[in-house]
C-alpha cells in the first residue's frame, strides 16, 4: 500500500484496492486519532468492500495530521482517507491535504464559520483557515458540534470551564478529536442541544427531536445509544446503522443495500438468470459417518478437531469430483460467437459458504482435495473463526471452484441453492436428525440427512449431476467405500 506526499512532511494514504479491482470501499471505523503517534504496518481503520471487512495497515510513521473521510461513508478507491505527518517534531504543519469526504450533503457554515468573499477560502470562525494550525496547536475544522439552529450558543461545559476534546460520535470506536468553540460571553439563554453530525443525521432518519433527548455523557453531548434509547421509549423501533432509517408513523425499517449484501444480490441475480439452475435431492441415512466420527474423535489427529459433518461432506465432494470433473468446472463465454468453453479444473477449491453479521461471504479452501479429513477439519475450524470475526480478506474468498452450503446448522433440512458464479454446481447440506429408516427389511431409528445439489445445466448433463449427488451420499452413507474411489 503507498500513499502520495504533499509535501517533505504531509503524506496522504488514499483508499487502495485491496484486490480483484475493487472500486470502492466503506470506512467502518478509526483506529486512530488527530494527533496519535503511528508506527509503519500499525493499523489506521477498518474498511468493508465488496467483499469482506479489512484492516488498513499505516505505510507511513508519524502523527496523525487529519482524517479526511467520516466512519459510514463509501469512497472510490484512490480517494485520500487520511494524512500523516511524517516529522511532527519539526513544528507547526499547515494542512494541504484535501478535503474530507462525509456523507452529509453540503451545508452553511456553522458554528460561526464563515466564508472570505473573493477568495473562496473557509474559516472557522477564529479567524483560522479550515485545515490549518491555529495559534493553541489545534487543526481549524468545520467537523464538530452544529447547531441545529442559526445560534451558535453553547451549553456550559462542566469541570474546569474549559473546552474538553470530544470524539466523533459513531457505531464504532471514537475517532477524531474536535474541540468547539468557546461559549459567547452574549449567548442567548436557550441552547441548541450538542450533538455530532452523524448523531444528528440518526436522529433525523428516526424521527427524535434531539431538543428532548437528555445527553447521559459527562460533557452533555448527545450520544447514539441516547438517540438510540429515546426512539425506545416512544415505541419499539430496530437499531439503525449508518444510513440506515427508521419511520415510527409507518414501522418500516430501510437499510440502503451496500458492501458485502449489494455483492451478493449483484452476483446471485447474475447467476440465477444467466446459468440453467438444475436442483436434485437426496435422502442419505449417514449413521455409519457418525458412528465413525466418535470413533475417530479418540484419535490423536481428531482430539484438537471440531469433526462435523461438514469435514465429512468436503471429503466427499473431493472424492467425487474425481470420478465427475465436470462439476468442478465453468462456463466461460468467448469473445465471438461461438467461441464459449467450459474450464475443467483439475483441482479443487472449495467454497464454505458462512453467514457473518456484515452478510454471506464464502472463504475458500484451497486445494482441498490435497487435504485429508483432519486437515479439512483444521481448514473449517479456521475459516469459520476469522469470518466471524469479519477479517476473511478478499483473496480468501476468491477463487472457488465448487461451494458447499451447510443449512443444516439452522436446523434446516434442504433447499435449492444459487450456484456461486464462476462455478458449475453447489451443494447444500441439511442437518442431521433422528428419522424412521427401513434397515434390512424392517423399520429403524436412523441418522437421516437430505442433500441437495444445484448445478449448471450448460456444463452438467443431468446423468452427470445426478451421479456426483449420488456418490457423496454413498460415500456418506458408507464412509468405507472412500478406498475404492
């Protein structure tokens, strides 16, 4: 990651792809302040793409000089983010970064701000420029407490009477460190309420007048979770992320589709209406598979291993695919007509598709078919954990030759699923219950689990599909007959 100097101190680390062409990414949150001290690699702010949630490591040591885009606000890759100066022991440093990205449109200056005629240039009401150093340290701002009205009256600060540094008010950590203005000694007795931009925006989207929301933080700033317990109180309303709105007159919820979920709509409805979807179903009695998972739980390899199903059913999408390559294949479209072909591939990267808080993402497995049962154990384990935490980076999640799609730990027991693009066929795997099985002729309590396979008709003839369905369930039914394929 590189970022662009403005000059022998200023640098500017602007928004990279951080892979596969990514055109623009959502900030989720600082990890750093105005005014922090900052080391090369160490993390500056979380972002979300397309794809997955990332972490963005400083190319640069100094201080902080600016953040110049709000938490919440989705920027095109090459949009400066953030300024570092890279001597901040050499004094005073004028800001020449550019200006900060928000999501709030374009407003009159505020707090006392004003605008030079002639000149264009914006001042803080201080007579400091928006950007730089004023005479006590402090960076000229217009990101701060606005007024709701035209007063610029301030509410008495309490403890020592002097202003404090407040952070920016957000969903996640606390950011950039802004100080208001100092009250006017001719201040009407009425004062507007203190609140961030960002706060006010939620409770615009709420319908909450701030004017009757009482601020629970020490300094008398209206935070959030203030916001978020005034709409409580008039009536049950859901928490409302960045963007997000909520109208109590009608109780509907609007959250703008974006990041991770605008992703998956785009490629699902791509792949639902350009690739033939062909779905079968089968019934598989897999006692004898979890007669051999307790088995091999008191083995050496196992005793550190989660062995679910899941491990089971990778092993056996892996095997397979050898005796049906063509579900571990694609539709490419030629650049003439008649120029399409289908890709075999001769490995297999298998696909785990996991439900996150940010939405569906499906990290990726690399070679599992060189894996044995305890390596695909190992694997699942710990792609599992670092999608829960939200860090599967996007090369994780990229390049997938076949997906398989565990319903069965929602207690589901089968549906059609949607081919990941790019792939010909996905497997869903329901989950695991007690079901009446007739057993050499006479009626048994078993453990039943139905299978569902999706597959591109362009690539998979139905004998085909059919016969890859049916060599996982056999080789889950019997585990044993994974020696003959």
């Amino acid at each position: 990651m590189t970022g662009t100097s403005t000059g022998t101190r200023l640098q500017v680390f602007s928004m990279p792809d951080v892979g596969e062409g990514l055109t623009e990414a959502e900030v989720l949150g600082w990890r750093v302040a105005v005014g922090d001290t900052v080391t090369v690699n160490q993390v500056l702010v979380e972002i979300e793409t397309a794809k997955a949630a990332v972490e963005l490591p400083s190319p640069f040591a100094g201080r902080v000089h600016a953040l110049l885009v709000e938490p919440g606000v989705t920027v095109e890759v090459g949009t400066p983010i953030i300024s570092v100066d890279t001597d901040p022991g050499a004094g005073d440093l004028p800001d020449s970064s550019p200006p900060a990205a928000s999501s709030e449109p374009a407003a009159a200056p505020a707090n006392g701000s004003t605008d030079d005629e002639g000149s264009g240039t914006t001042t803080n009401g201080e007579g400091a420029k928006i950007g730089e150093v004023t005479a006590d340290g402090r960076i000229a701002t217009l990101v701060g407490y606005v007024s709701a009205g035209a007063s610029t009256a301030r509410r008495p600060r309490r403890g020592n009477g002097r202003p404090a540094d407040v952070g920016i008010s957000t969903a996640g950590p606390q950011h950039a460190v802004v100080e208001p203005a100092p009250a006017s000694a001719a201040a009407p007795a009425e004062h507007a309420p203190l609140a961030t931009p960002p706060v006010r925006k939620l409770a615009k989207d709420l319908g909450i007048d701030l004017a009757a929301v009482t601020a629970t933080r020490q300094d008398g700033v209206i935070s959030r979770a203030d916001v978020e317990n005034a709409v409580a109180a008039k009536g049950s309303a859901p928490k409302s992320g960045p963007g997000e709105a909520y109208d109590p007159a009608t109780r509907e919820h609007r959250i703008p589709v974006k990041g991770i979920r605008r992703a998956t709509a785009a490629a699902m409805v791509a792949s639902a209406f350009s690739a033939p979807h062909v779905t079968e179903f089968l019934t598989v009695d897999v006692t004898p598979m979890m007669e051999l998972r307790d088995r091999l739980r008191g083995r050496p390899e196992f005793a550190d291993l989660k062995l679910s199903p899941l491990a089971f059913a990778a092993r056996a999408v892996c095997l397979a695919a050898r005796r049906t390559p063509e579900i571990n294949s694609m539709y490419q479209g030629g650049p003439e007509p008649g120029s399409d072909v289908i890709v075999v591939k001769q490995y297999v990267n298998l696909g785990i598709a996991a439900a996150t808080p940010r939405g569906l993402v499906v990290p990726v497995i690399q070679d599992a078919d060189r894996l044995d049962l305890a390596g695909l154990a190992a694997a699942l384990r710990d792609l599992a954990a670092t999608a829960r935490e939200g860090h599967t980076s996007p090369a994780q999640m990229s390049g997938g030759t076949f997906t398989i799609t565990n319903v069965g730990v929602f207690g589901v027991d089968t549906g059609t699923p949607i081919i990941n693009p790019g792939e010909a066929a996905i497997l869903a795997l329901g989950s695991v219950k007690d079901a009446p099985w007739v057993v050499d002729g006479a009626l048994a309590v078993r453990k039943v689990c139905q299978l569902s396979l999706s597959f591109d008709h362009r690539v998979v003839d139905g004998q085909q599909g059919s016969q890859f369905l049916a060599d996982v369930g056999a080789l889950l039914a019997d585990p044993g007959l994974a020696i003959a394929f």
